[in-house]
C-alpha cells in the first residue's frame, strides 16, 4: 500500500489557527504527503467545534476521513490540541480510530433533505403551536417558541443550554427539547426533554400555527421559512464520511469537566 495520501485543510480565521495550520502542513510534506484541495482523502480541521460543523455542510456526501484539532475553546469533535501535531500520524493511519458519527436527517415532505452534525431547531418569532410525532403516534400538542432535536454529540451545545441531557458518547439516542413551552388547556406541553432511541425513531412536526415567522435552524444556520402545511420528519443516519474521534469515557467527561464546570 502506498504512503502517500492526499490531504486538505481548513482553519478558522485566528492567527493562532493559522500557525497550527502551518505547522500540520510541513509535517505531512514532510511525510510525503500531498496537498491537493479537489481531491482529498485526508481533511484536517482546525479550530473549534464551530469551525468543524461549519466545513463540515460541504462535507456531507463525501467519503473522507475527517481530522479535527483543537485550537479553539470546545473542542468535543477534536481527539488531537495543537501540542500533539507531530505525533498525529500514528493515529490517523490507524482506520479502528475513526467512526462514522451520527447525523441528524431532516425530511422536509419528501421533497428536501438536509443533515446536521449538532442539531435541527423550529423556531419562531413569537409562539408557535405544532404536534409532534414519535413514529406516527401523536406525542403532544405543543405551543411555545420551538422544538429542538439533538444528536448525542449535540446535546452539549443548544440542547443542553435550554435544559437538555447530557448524553454519553456510546448511546444511541436522539434528543428533543422544547423551547419556553407554555401550557394551555389545549395545548400542553411535557416541559420536560425526551430521549428517543436512535435506531428506529422518527420525529414528525407538523401542524405549524404561527402568527409571526417560523424558521427551519440546522446546526445554526437558518435554511428555510415552514410553511403550516409542511411535514417534517426527522431520524438519525450513520455519516459517509469518518470521523478520528476519541470514544473512551473518561476522556468525554474530562472535556465535560473543562468546558463547564472547571475554572
């Protein structure tokens, strides 16, 4: 088998960043490895979580293998910081050290589908009432500011900023959040997030009522106004592409311990 593999790079904007980015690049020419930005097997992304779910909508349908490295402040996608660059060879030549992580697809009437990496949120404006769906059986009739669906990996980010579990990297499980919810007699809500097996759950929201816009969120970036009469179904996918990605429990809750509640 040939040593040599095709490799790309994105970065965030940060000088510091840029200096990874530097860094990695004469390491792996150094190796023989070769930059090539169309045709890639390796893509190393440096900077934060943000950053990786960024680069990573262009991504989706892409079978390569992704490498994140921290240079940010969150780094839950990243098994490598950018003290460790020059012994990251041993462990991306590795293929037991990549995993195909799960993604969020959301099937808007059978007519477009999208992916998120983190999460897929129907918001409004104002209140909006909709029902939610677990496989067909109707869940609740629910009215307030919006619905949140996480994957595992992104129950750490919106999810759990508005109330949402923690979920442990080797469960498969999708979450729903409701945001604000308020009860009425004809619209009561839970008020209380829902796990949901990932392997054969679909969440339907449909229904919509809303006086002022509602808004269709992946992964933080708005990508359409819902319609009253749209369906939307969403179910968790395996990804095409991989990911080098630290699974060990104790290395999870050490970056749980860092980012919220180490000082």
């Amino acid at each position: 088998m040939s040593n040599i593999h095709n490799f790309y790079i994105q970065k965030n904007i940060d000088k510091n960043s840029q200096i990874v980015a530097n860094k990695l690049t004469n390491y792996l020419l150094k190796h023989h490895w070769k930059l090539n930005s169309k045709n890639y097997e390796y893509l190393f992304v440096i900077g934060g979580d943000g950053t990786y779910v960024r680069f990573l909508r262009n991504c989706y349908n892409k079978p390569i293998k992704i490498v994140c490295i921290n240079s940010g402040t969150i780094g839950f996608y990243a098994k490598f910081n950018q003290t460790q660059i020059n012994s990251i060879l041993k462990e991306v030549l590795n293929p037991n050290n990549f995993i195909h992580p799960q993604l969020l697809q959301i099937n808007i009437d059978n007519q477009k589908i999208y992916n998120a990496m983190n999460e897929v949120v129907v918001q409004s404006l104002n209140t909006v009432k909709l029902d939610v769906y677990i496989n067909k059986t109707l869940y609740e009739n629910y009215m307030g500011t919006g619905i949140l669906v996480s994957t595992r990996t992104g129950a750490t980010g919106q999810a759990k900023s508005n109330g949402g579990a923690i979920i442990m990297p080797n469960v498969d499980v999708m979450e729903l959040v409701e945001l604000s919810p308020t009860n009425h007699t004809k619209h009561l809500s839970f008020n209380s997030p829902l796990i949901v097996n990932g392997t054969d759950t679909t969440i339907t929201l449909n229904n919509f009522k809303s006086a002022q816009r509602c808004d269709l969120i992946i992964d933080g970036m708005r990508v359409m106004t819902i319609k009253p009469n749209q369906n939307i179904s969403i179910t968790k996918v395996n990804s095409i592409f991989s990911l080098c990605f630290n699974c060990d429990l104790k290395n999870y809750i050490d970056k749980l311990q860092k980012t919220f509640i180490k000082q």
